[in-house]
C-alpha cells in the first residue's frame, strides 16, 4: 500500500521536480543572455572607440605639422596656408572647416583659411582663452604641449574648435582650427559594417548631456535600457561613447532561450526529458557563440586591414619613365596594425620626395605614429634642401612624442637628369642602405647609414647616386633581413637574387622577393615588412601614368 501510494506520488514529484528545476534553467538562461549581450556590448564599444581613437588622431596631426612649421618660418602666412590647406574645406574628407594663425600675445591672426573663424575675440572664452590654454603647460604634463578643443556647440553653427602651440615652451604661435558639425546631430547615418547592430551618442566631455551632443543615431536621449560607455582622450577634453544594441547581439535564439526551456519543462516534465533538452541546449548555444566569436574575429581583421590599407598611399605620383611597384606583408595576425610605410609623391614639378620607414610598435599607438609620421614627412620635404633635413624634421616630431619612442626611415628626392638618367640625393636614419642594380647586373648598397630618429640628436648625412636607364632601386624595412639565426634573408642573398632576377619586371620581382622571405619562415613572421621597388627608363605614353594601384598589396 505504501510503495503504490508512493507511485501515484512520483508523477507529482516528477512534475514539481521538473517544473523546479526548469524554472531554475530558465532563470539561468535569463542570467546568461543578459552577461552575453552585456559583454558582447562592450566588446563592439571598445571597438568603436578604438576606430574614433585613431580619428582623433587624424584631427591633431596636420594641426602639429601647420604649427611647428610656422615656429621654424617665422609665422609665414603663405607656408601656414599651403600646409593646412588640403585639410581646410567643406568637402567630405576634409579635417577643418576652418584655420587661422595666431602670434601668442595677439587675438588678431596672421593667416586665415577656409570660412570665417566663429571663435568670439572680446570675452574670457574667446580666442585669448584658447591661447592661454595652448601655450600653458603643466609641469606634470606627459603630451609634448596641450592639444586644446573647445566646445563651441553653442555659438551656432555647430562647431569644435582645436588649437595646438608651435613648441612646449616659448611658443610664438598657435594653430588654430574649426569643424563645422551637422546642424543637426540626430540625423542618422551609419555603415552596414561593423557595428551596423548599434545606436549611438558622442557626447564631448564625460556626461551624456544634450548640450554637448556632438553625433546620435537617435533622437530619444539620452539613451535608456542597455547601454555601454567608453571615453576617448580628445586632446585636453575627451569623447563620450554611449552604444545600445538593435536588436540581440548574440542572437533572437538565445535571447528567446528562457521562457524555451520553462514551457519545454512544463510540457514534458521529465527528468531525462529535460536532462537531454539541456544537453541539446547547450550544444546549440556553445555552437552559437563559437559563430559569434568567428564573425567578430573576422570584422575585427577587416578593421585593422582597412586601418593598415588607410595608413598606406593608394596613388603614387612618379615621373614619366619611373615603374614603381610596393608590397607590404603584416606580421603575424593580420588583425594587429604594424608602423611599417612607404610613399612616394610630387615635391614640385621636377622633383619628387621617395620614402621609406618603420616606427617602434604596434597597434594603434604604431598607426598614430606612422601617421605622424608621414605628415611631417611630406610637409618638410616641400621646405627642405636636402633628405637629411627632412628625416630631421621626423626626429624632431618624434623626439617630442610622449611616451618616448623611434623609427627608422630612409627618405630621397629624385631629380630628372638629361638623356632618361635621374639623381637621387638620398639620406638613411638608422634604415638598411637600399640595393640598387645597375643594367649590366652589378649590385651595390647605396647611402651613408644615420643613427635612428626619435631618440639622440641624430647624425645623418646625404649621399648623390646618378641612375641610367635600366637600372633598378629596391628598398626595404629590415623586416626582410633581421631575423634571429637561419630566418634572416641577408644582403647577400638579396643581392644574388637581384643580380640574377633583376631584370624581371618589377611586379614579378617583388614576388620573387617575398618568395625568397617565406622560403626562410614558411610559419609567417614576427615582424612587418615593406619594400619599394624603382625601375628607371620604362618605355611608356607620356600620357600614361605609371601603374600603382596594380602594384599594391597586402600579403601575409
């Protein structure tokens, strides 16, 4: 009597127990989703703020170039104007609506670009405040002089003012420049990729306050429900990052998982019933997020390659009868940035500026500096008489860099001579010497080797080469060449394979060359490589541009 009582109890039991234990993995699931989708959340935020990161770098850098410039020409309207100019416009792409000159102690500037500056001249928040602030340096301060932005949301139209002094001490100058915002800041706008399962709000400063909005994917703010924030340094203020999902980031599946399995509890109220339903659920939630994880590691590689490609010239500008052909192969995952750049561009109608180079580090921190860089590459070499000034213009941005870092860069002009010959005045800091071959099949290292740029006040010198017709440049980053024990290519192997395959054309030498690489360390490379092949003499239309597009790639 007492075990059949205890039977017709079982199925009660069965059912309490079921319906205890679903309700328990329903309240699980509920916890799980909400840690999967707040983590997902900001995981995708710190992204986005790492992309507007390397943004607010790209507004600082022309601003440093234009202002050390004007301290080292005396405040020259013309040179300020020819400099900041490709960056002033109304135009997509364009960093500043606005840029003006001002000599420290004065609220009247020397040179003006672009629209009228809306910065008011007759109150303590005009324009003898920005200089206050640009040219007032606390002792502790780690940036080598303030980046200054100022908020002028509210003057109307919607703007951002920066300004940067031309020196950390007695500056006689600062730059000075405006961005005119959308007049309004909710009108939505956004990419399919990567974050195109996002709502957004930037605010400047560290609070979420209408008054400062500077761009929003919706017009209900602030923002409420799920959210995650991030600031970004932006000179001596900072950006606030607010990002809500659209959606379920990790899926409708695993959002809806909870009431799933309490009405599958309910209904099948058995034991192994709802031990095999678990098993099942967590198969399909684990395969799940591997998906996810796969899909966020591919949209994270399509970052970094878009960053790397953005860092890298897309055109050069050769003289006629000058093939040129790059390549560029990232170190080890193809998700982290490298510093490694090249460039080749006009200096003037018969000069043009070739350069190569490769900044300490990696990562963000690496394209912030490639872009310094190869700003103030390009803007010294418009003003110098010889290479070894312009690599000292790169020591000097660097050396004033905080923290303290280096590179190596080597930087040429070429200069057309009579009868398809060409002169390069060429000087190295701290760079292996490029191979140059001849067109009868001898190979030699060119230029005197400098000290490294960044750090100690530099030596470098400049070195002349004259080239004929049929002769061949290669330049490279010792990526290719410093390598620990049996993985190195050296000179000399280089030097064999350009004395034997040297004539080949260029775009099949530059393969030969990254042949010659993976055939020492077929398991990939710890550190990047670049390389810059000139032919001289090519026989072209002098109508036809020398092919470059064709002749860039990013290969591991």
């Amino acid at each position: 009597m007492s075990s059949a009582r205890s039977r017709r109890r079982l199925p009660i039991i069965i059912l309490i127990g079921g319906l205890a234990l679903f309700l328990g993995l329903a309240v699980g699931c509920k916890v799980l989703f909400d840690q999967a989708e707040n983590r997902l959340l900001q995981q995708r935020t710190n992204e986005a703020a790492s992309a507007l990161a390397i943004s607010v770098n790209g507004v600082q850098a022309p601003l440093d170039a234009a202002a050390k410039l004007a301290e080292e020409t005396d405040g020259d309207p013309a040179v300020f104007a020819k400099i900041i100019g490709p960056s002033v416009g109304t135009t997509p792409g364009k960093s500043y609506t606005a840029a003006a000159l001002f000599p420290v102690g004065s609220t009247t500037p020397v040179a003006e670009v672009g629209d009228p500056i809306i910065l008011p001249t007759d109150d303590a928040d005009g324009v003898q405040a920005m200089l206050d602030a640009a040219t007032t340096v606390p002792s502790d301060a780690k940036a080598p002089q303030p980046f200054v932005v100022l908020d002028l949301l509210d003057l109307g139209p919607r703007k951002l003012g920066y300004a940067t002094a031309s020196a950390r001490t007695d500056a006689r100058y600062v730059a000075y420049a405006e961005r005119t915002l959308r007049p309004d800041p909710n009108i939505r706008t956004r990419t399919d990729q990567p974050f195109s399962q996002l709502d957004y709000a930037i605010y400047i400063g560290s609070e979420p306050e209408t008054d400062h909005l500077i761009s929003s994917s919706v017009r209900d703010l602030p923002i409420q429900g799920r959210t995650a924030e991030q600031t970004v340094a932006f000179g001596n203020n900072q950006l606030l990052l607010v990002m809500t999902p659209i959606g379920h980031l990790s899926g409708n599946l695993f959002a809806n998982l909870w009431w799933i399995v309490a009405v599958g509890g309910a209904l099948v109220a058995s034991g192994f019933a709802v031990l095999t339903r678990r098993l099942l659920d967590r198969r399909d939630t684990a395969i799940a997020l591997a998906a996810d994880n796969e899909r966020l590691y591919d949209e994270q590689r399509h970052i970094a390659e878009t960053l790397q490609l953005g860092l890298l010239p897309q055109h050069f500008d050769a003289p006629g009868g000058v093939a040129v052909a790059a390549r560029y192969w990232p170190a080890g995952s193809a998700s982290l940035i490298g510093g490694d750049f090249y460039d080749m561009f006009a200096v003037a109608d018969d000069r043009w500026g070739i350069a190569i180079g490769d900044v300490c580090g990696k990562g963000i921190e690496a394209a912030a500096l490639t872009g310094l860089a190869r700003h103030t590459l390009r803007a010294a070499a418009r003003h110098s008489s010889s290479p070894a000034e312009v690599l000292r213009a790169v020591h000097e941005a660097l050396h004033e860099h905080q923290p303290v870092t280096f590179c190596t860069a080597c930087f040429a002009f070429l200069t057309p001579l009579d009868g398809g010959r060409y002169r390069i005045e060429m000087s190295l800091g701290g760079h292996p010497q490029p191979l140059l071959r001849r067109g009868d099949g001898a190979v030699e290292a060119v230029g005197t080797i400098g000290m490294l740029l960044g750090m100690l006040d530099p030596t470098l010198s400049t070195a002349t080469i004259d080239v004929n017709p049929g002769d061949t440049l290669v330049l490279y980053t010792d990526g290719l060449t410093d390598a620990p024990a049996n993985k190195a290519v050296s000179v000399d192997e280089l030097s064999s394979l350009l004395r034997s395959d040297g004539e080949q054309p260029i775009e099949q030498l530059a393969d030969s060359i990254r042949a010659l690489k993976r055939g020492r360390r077929p398991q990939g490379s710890d550190d990047d490589t670049a390389i810059l092949i000139l032919r001289f003499g090519v026989t072209q239309s002098p109508t036809t541009k020398t092919p470059v597009v064709e002749s860039m790639t990013i290969a591991s």
